[in-house]
C-alpha cells in the first residue's frame, strides 16, 4: 500500500520563542518569504501525499487561514493588475487537501499523533514535524516512503549527531542492514552523553503503520503527563520490527532560536531573486 495520507502535529506553544508566539504559532513564523508549515506541506506534496491532517490547538486558526482562500485578497490583486501575486496567493489555498483537529489538551507528541486515528483509517501515513525543515533534491517523506514500500513497515528518519548533541535527540539503537538502514532494536528519549547507544538520531520524520495507535492508548503518560510517541514506538518495536532510514538531505531545526535563523540564511542564499544581494550584504559583515 502506497503512502498518501500525512500528519503535521502543529498544536504546541512554541515557548522557545516568546514573545513572538504569544501570538502567532510556531509553524507560521516565517523563513524568507512563508511560513515553515507551508515548506512542509510542499515537500509532502512533491512525495505524492493527498491528504494532509494538521493537528492545531487553541489559537492556531492563523494556519487555517494562510491555506484558505482569500477572496478580498485575490479581488484586490486582480483588480490591481498584480497577476503574479495572484497566482501565488490563489495557488497556496489549492496546494492540498488540507484537513483539521484540534488537540484539545496538550498532552505530548503521541497524544497529538492519536487524534490523527480517525483521519488515517487502517492506511500507513507520513509523520512530519513542523519544526524541522529538509532541504534536499528528493523529498524527505519520499525517500522514506520508498523504504516503506520495500518492507510494509514503520520507518523512521534518522541522521548522524555529533556525539555531544545526543541528549537533545531520540536516538536509535539499531544494527545496519544496508548502506543507510537500520533494523532498530531500541530508541532511547535524549540519552545522556556517556549512556547513548549511537549517535543515530531521529529528525522529525516518519512513516508509521496504523498499529502505532493501540501502543499509543496502551503508553502511560510520562514527564509533564504527557504521552511520548518514542515510548509508543518501543511498545511497537517489541511486537514487529522497526527500520531507521539514513534520509539525504539538510535538516533545519526551526524550533530553535539559531536553527531558526540558520534556515532563513540558507533559504535565502537559495533565493533567485535575493541570493546575489544577500551574499554581497553577507561578505560585507565579515
């Protein structure tokens, strides 16, 4: 079975960046010239997803409406010959089949997937968080959906850490059964340092078999009282086998303040329009 159902829980405070997000979520701060969430929805696009499930909580209609339609918006450009604006503008609200729940308590990431049950049905879906960003030549959620195809089983992406950041990541404990994959054997939440069993860590990235919400009902609620999805996933791991992909590509994480502002350089170094001025502008601060 193909993956073509996709889920990006985007119902957290974001207190890493208060003040900002007092107001405006996370997902909608803004790299360049969109919002995070709208880089993340165009990679599952470009992997052949059909339907996307955004998990939001309370205050976060300003995700719902950047992908509605604006018909005040478009009238205005169109009256005022800005064709191009237009085009952008009226092209967001037709990106996707873009559907909402709202998470009506903050209970942890696994919580946030288990309001998903519905949306995803007895189908595989793609698990995407909107903090980390993936710039690469193949869509992130593609590569791991062609390693879902070959083993119809629940595939995480990982990258290599320095071994000094693996607290910050869920790591994997696994053995390499080909020249990017890994059979897990277990996955440990932010490990210290000296106790981490590798340096594999997961960014943010998922294809997940629908069995993942029985584990997640049957996980007990931890730090915070929340429910983790690594905990659900240990759960899983003792029943079926679990493989870590090696994607390629550079993953941005945006949930945090210098991640934040890495991607918007980099993003904007990419930029057709502001690449040349900005390296200049660049060269002249060093």
């Amino acid at each position: 079975m193909k993956v073509k159902k996709a889920v990006i829980p985007a119902a957290g405070f974001g207190t890493r960046f208060l003040p900002a997000t007092k107001s405006t979520p996370k997902e909608m701060l803004t790299i360049v010239d969109r919002p995070a969430i709208h880089y993340n929805v165009e990679e599952l696009i470009e992997a052949g997803i059909e339907d996307i499930l955004i998990i939001i909580g309370r205050n976060k209609e300003e995700i719902a409406n950047y992908f509605d339609r604006s018909p005040e918006l478009e009238l205005f450009l169109k009256e005022n010959g800005k064709e191009e604006l237009y085009d952008l503008t009226e092209r967001i609200s037709n990106m996707a089949n873009i559907h909402y729940v709202r998470q009506k308590d903050a209970r942890g990431l696994g919580h946030a997937v288990l309001c998903a049950k519905t949306f995803v049905g007895n189908e595989p879906f793609a698990l995407l968080l909107g903090d980390d960003l993936v710039y690469s030549s193949k869509p992130c959620i593609q590569q791991l959906a062609e390693m879902y195809e070959q083993y119809e089983s629940t595939i995480i992406g990982v990258q290599a850490v320095d071994k000094n950041q693996v607290n910050k990541y869920g790591i994997i404990d696994g053995m390499k059964v080909g020249d990017s994959l890994y059979e897990v054997k277990d996955l440990v939440e932010k490990p210290n340092v000296e106790e981490a069993p590798s340096n594999i860590a997961i960014m943010g990235r998922y294809i997940l078999t629908p069995d993942i919400f029985e584990m997640i009902e049957n996980t007990e609620p931890g730090k915070g009282n929340e429910i983790q999805l690594t905990d659900a996933l240990k759960k899983l791991n003792e029943q079926k086998e679990i493989y870590a992909y090696e994607f390629e590509g550079k993953r941005y994480d945006t949930g945090d303040k210098l991640g934040y502002l890495i991607a918007t350089v980099e993003y904007a170094l990419r930029n057709e329009e502001l690449s040349e001025d900005f390296r200049d502008y660049l060269k002249k601060l060093l």
